[in-house]
C-alpha cells in the first residue's frame, strides 16, 4: 500500500500503469453533500466511487484488484484503514491520500469546502 498526497494522485495513477483506476471515497454521504472533488483532468480514466467505510466489506464485489484504487476520507486516517483492508483482500495497486480531502482543498482544488 502506497501513501500519496493529492499532489501525488496523478502520478501515481501514471505508475501503475493502468489506463483506468478508482479514486474512492470513502466519506458519510452527508460529507459529501458538503464537499466533494473532482477527479483532476491529469487522473483521466479515473472513476470516483463513493462508498462510506462501513460499507466497504458488503460492497467490495463493486471493485476489482486488477485496477488502482486510491483512498479518500476527510483527513486521512479512514481512507487509510480502507486502504490497508483492501491490501489485506489481495487488492496490490492500493494508496491512500494522505491528508484526505482537507489537504485536497490546500493543495489541488482551492474551490472544495473545508470542514
């Protein structure tokens, strides 16, 4: 499992060499409602799938351990035990975003709320 900053993602996504890949978020809905990103023009091919944490075990026949997945929570520290879940299910292109979709709003995309 990897740790990326959201400066990292597409990068990363290059790396792996994959021609798609899923940026998940694993957030409540009601976080969603209050700020949500956009997956940046340079991460083409890149699907955001929104899946709160909880549900993840029930809903993981929703991904595939052929493709990257990067992690995002709020800060970093679900997005991480995903990530590391995921690892452990055999998924080998895992990442988290460190510092989650705060460190998004700072470093990439200005216009996502922070809460």
């Amino acid at each position: 499992m990897d740790r990326i900053t959201p400066n990292d993602l597409a990068a990363w996504l290059a790396h792996q060499g994959a021609n798609q890949a899923v940026l998940l978020d694993v957030r409540e809905p009601w976080e969603l409602a209050t700020a949500s990103v956009k997956v940046p023009q340079e991460a083409s091919g890149c699907e955001l799938l929104a899946i709160p944490m909880a549900q993840i075990p029930q809903r993981l026949s929703e991904l595939s351990a052929d493709v990257p997945v990067a992690c995002l929570c709020h800060h970093g520290a679900r997005s991480l035990r995903v990530a590391a879940f995921l690892a452990q299910q055999g998924f080998t292109k895992v990442a988290n975003i460190e510092g989650g979709i705060d460190a998004w709003a700072t470093q990439l995309d200005s216009s996502v709320p922070r809460y």
